[in-house]
C-alpha cells in the first residue's frame, strides 16, 4: 500500500508485545489494528482483516 500511494502514505507497523505502553496508548484492543493520523492527531481508526480493496476503501478519502 505504502509503494503505491508513495509520498500520500505512510505505514508504520507496532509490535504489541514488544511495546504494550503504545498499544495502551492508542487503544489497541485487538489485531489487526489500524489507525490514520494527521497533523499527529488519529483521524480514523478500524481493524480486523480486510482485502485490499476494502482497505482502499477505508483510506480513500486520505488518499486523493
């Protein structure tokens, strides 16, 4: 995703495990887990598994 949205996306992934303090802190109750920021602020959050496409479809609007 992050290769074909280049210079409008940015992916970071968390291991929870490993830094359970940022899974508190962003409410990660459950992977996958996704959140969209902006301007350092979560604008969007959802999870569970998707396809692509449906993942398109959540970001779209951040994707223009």
């Amino acid at each position: 995703m992050a290769a074909a949205h280049q210079g409008k996306l940015a992916v970071y992934k968390l291991h929870v495990d490993e830094h359970p303090e940022l899974s508190a802190a962003f409410r990660i109750r459950s992977i996958p887990a996704l959140r969209v920021f902006q301007g350092g602020q979560i604008v969007k959050e959802f999870g569970g598994a998707m396809s692509r496409q449906a993942l398109e479809q959540q970001l779209a609007e951040f994707l223009q």
